[in-house]
C-alpha cells in the first residue's frame, strides 16, 4: 500500500476589492470571509468564519432580497511591543448573497460562537395547489 503525502496550502485572505462595496467610514481593511451552504429539504444553512467578530459587533440585514454580512473586528494591540512581521490581516468582513422568494424571509435565525457565523434560513412551504370556483356573473 502506497501512502499519499499530502502538502499544507495555506490560503490567503480575500480583501473586498473596492467596487464591491461603498465608501467605507472605518479605515481597517475588509475580507471576504470564507463560507460554506448546506440544503436540506427545509432549509439552507451558510456558515461563515468571521474570526475576531462576536455577537455585538456582527450586522446582518435583508433588503430587496440581497442578505448583506457585515463583521466589525477592532485591533487588539499588545502594550509594549510593536508588530514586526504579520501574517494574519486584522480587518472587517462583509459578504453578500442574493436569496430566492422560496426562502421564509420572516424566519431567518443567525447565530455565532468562537467566531463561526451560522445562518438558518428556512424555505418557505411550496405553494399548494388549489382550485378555484368560477360564479357566474349573470
């Protein structure tokens, strides 16, 4: 039996390219946090990594079907020592996704620990067919 050898790749933090988002007002830099989307028959779920951003400092909203992810992130300096090599960006995170009318908007749940964003976002039930009666207008 061969052993495959396997080699560590180390993946570089995507920082928001300018046009992807508005005038920022904070002067940190923004990545693009890394997701992974589950679906069940009854919901999708999007797990998003946000290291550094905890409950209070996290901003989800849902306009026009565009559900927007903002993770704010402040530096947390060492007293007495000055950064000499980095290899690990400190900045914020906002991601962006478009939603389908088939997800229950009204019952979207959100919840982080340690960092890990998880998004529940239930479907809505399929639409039942019905029939309709027609009445005479005579």
């Amino acid at each position: 039996m061969t052993e495959k050898s396997k080699s560590l790749e180390v993946e570089n933090k995507q920082e928001l390219a300018p046009e992807e988002t508005a005038e920022r007002t904070r002067e940190s830099q923004c990545f693009v946090p890394r997701t992974d989307i589950y679906e069940t028959d009854n919901e999708v779920i999007v797990v998003t990594d946000m290291p550094g951003v905890d409950a209070d400092s996290i901003e989800i909203t849902l306009e026009k079907n565009t559900l927007t992810l903002n993770g704010y992130v402040e530096p947390d300096p060492m007293d007495g020592y000055a950064l000499s090599h980095v290899e690990y960006g400190i900045g914020d995170y906002q991601r962006k996704f478009t939603i389908s009318n088939e997800v229950d908007q009204e019952n979207i749940r959100a919840t982080i620990k340690d960092g890990v964003l998880e998004l529940t976002l239930p479907k809505s039930g399929p639409a039942k067919a019905r029939k309709i009666s027609v009445k005479s207008a005579g």
